[in-house]
C-alpha cells in the first residue's frame, strides 16, 4: 500500500476525534442542550411513558415544596422526607465496608482519587448492583424518584450509586472534586447524599456549593475544575452553602447547576458519603454498561428508572 493510502484513514480517523472533542465541549455548554433535545425528539414514546410513570407515584406537599426548591435553589434538604429505616440499612452496610477497610482498600479497583477509596467494589457483579441491595433501595424511594422527578418533569433515570471515604489530603494540592466543579454527566444532574459520619466543622470536609442562581456565571465555563480564588473573583463568599449536619443528614443538589466541592478533609477526620446519581434521560452520551441487574421482583417504575 502506498504512503497515501495508509495516511488517509489516519486523517478520518483525527477529523472524527476532533468533531468527538468538539462535541463534547459544546455538550458541556447550554448549546448541549441542541443534542439532547435531538435525542429526545428521536425517543418521545419513552418519554411519554417516564412521563405517565411519574404521575403514577404519591404526591405530599412537602415532596413537592421540596421539589420547588429544588428547582429555584438547586438544593434541598430531604434529611425529615426520606425513609430513615432505608438510610439506616445504607449505614449498616457502610459500617461493614469501614470496618474491613485495610482490606478492601488493598483491593481497590479505582485509584485515580488518592483522597477517596471505593468501598463497593466487591458487590458488583460485571460491574452491576444487585437492585435489592439497600443502596439501590434508598435511590428508588418514592420521595426521591417525586422530588426529583417533578424537577425533570419526568421519572427521572438512576445512573449510579457510590460510597465513598475521604481521608485528609493536607501538604497536597487540591485535586478533582475537592476543587470547583459542575458535573457534566448529563445536561440535568441530581445527586442524592447521606452523609454516614458526623460533619461536624469544615475540618470533617463538607459537600460545599454555591447555589444555583448565584453559580449561573459558570454555566458556560470550559474550565472544569476552579480554584477558589478563580471562584470569588466571580462570586460572593457569601453565597457558599457548607453542608455542616449530623450523621444520616440527606439532601439532593443539582450538581449540574450548582458550583461544587468537597472531601478537603483536615487532620486526622475521615468523612463516609453515599451518593445516588439521577439525569434526565435519554442520555446524551453513550449508555455506559448496566450498572444495575434485576434481583427480586421490581416494579415497572423500578425497572425504567434503571433500565431494566
Ligand atoms: O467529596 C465531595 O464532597 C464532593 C463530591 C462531588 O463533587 C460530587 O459528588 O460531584
């Protein structure tokens, strides 16, 4: 074959690479929100049906005055709404994983955050929760899937569930989630968290945000992760929210509206959080491989939520 021949499936291949990069830049933008209504015009028949599903689910004004808040604020505490026997069972399970730490952390598949360890990985099969395990549980609740789903107009889809420990960090340089972000796994992005340690002061390292009217400077920012100074150049010190709040406190924030940090853990404190990921499907990136198998029997709002 000629040197000609051979280059030009290189020169496809780098042109398709850099329409990828730029459309993953432009997906991170409000213009995103071009591919996601594209892919949403291609599936209406799903979306009539998430529609029909949420309807299906209990109402309680103070689900709904939580889901307001949501909305305007970008954040709610759910700590009084949520099923506090299902946080119980997360906390039972998060217990067992701390208590064999030395163990797991040896066995940790994903290192690239030194200040976090994942504790999950041995219950994955494939990679996927059994749906009957009580993380799963806690993110199907009907409180959160109302809350949440009233917020995205539409059941929305359970991405993952994580635990996470954080351990100090000092004499390091702040990396990742410990600097200002927005999550951008999708164009609607709710987290569900519990915290299961006391976050007692900033030294426990709260889940700290700048609620959603006041992070709209950074909507359009290419730059993921910001320093703090980068940050309140722009922004009020006064409009942070740090998350202070007693062992089994839960809450939803936007993560993707809301500007973000967390895990800078001080001294000898470590800090246990779960977290439930939710986006507005369809998603505007490749599906991922499942991440939950059916166990047990499910409802159809469970098995859409998951998609099962
Ligand atoms: O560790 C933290 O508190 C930050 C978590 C975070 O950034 C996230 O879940 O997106």
């Amino acid at each position: 074959m000629s040197n000609a021949a051979s280059a030009a499936p290189v020169a496809k291949k780098q042109k398709i690479s850099q329409f990828r990069r730029l459309l993953w830049h432009m997906n991170r933008t409000d213009l995103g929100w071009v591919t996601k209504t594209a892919l949403t015009s291609l599936q209406l028949g799903a979306r009539a049906k998430r529609i029909e599903l949420l309807k299906t689910l209990p109402v309680k004004p103070e689900w709904s005055a939580a889901s307001r808040q949501l909305s305007e604020q970008g954040y709610v505490d759910v700590t009084s709404i949520v099923d506090r026997s299902l946080a119980e069972a997360v906390a039972t399970v998060a217990q067992n994983k701390v208590d064999r730490l030395d163990e797991l952390a040896g066995k940790q598949v994903l290192g690239h955050k030194s200040f976090w360890v994942s504790l999950l990985d041995e219950d994955l099969v494939d990679g996927a929760f059994a749906t009957d395990h009580p993380f799963v549980r806690y993110a199907l609740q009907p409180a959160a899937l109302r809350i949440i789903g009233d917020f995205m107009h539409e059941l929305p889809q359970l991405s993952d569930v994580l635990l996470t420990l954080s351990r100090p960090t000092e004499n390091q340089p702040l990396s990742y989630s410990q600097l200002w972000h927005l999550d951008h796994d999708d164009k609607r992005v709710c987290k569900l968290f519990i915290y299961l340690t006391d976050v007692r002061d900033t030294a426990d390292g709260p889940l700290t945000f700048i609620p959603a009217p006041a992070s709209k400077p950074f909507r359009n920012t290419l730059k993921s992760h910001m320093s703090d100074d980068k940050v309140f150049s722009r922004v009020g010190r006064s409009e942070v929210k740090e998350m202070v709040a007693p062992r089994l406190s839960s809450f939803i924030v936007n993560t993707a509206r809301c500007l973000h940090m967390g895990s800078r853990i001080l001294s000898d404190r470590t800090r246990l959080l779960y977290t439930a990921t939710y986006i507005q499907p369809p998603r505007i990136y490749p599906e991922p491989p499942a991440r939950f198998r059916a166990v047990g029997s499910l409802n159809e709002i469970e098995r859409t939520a998951m998609r099962l």
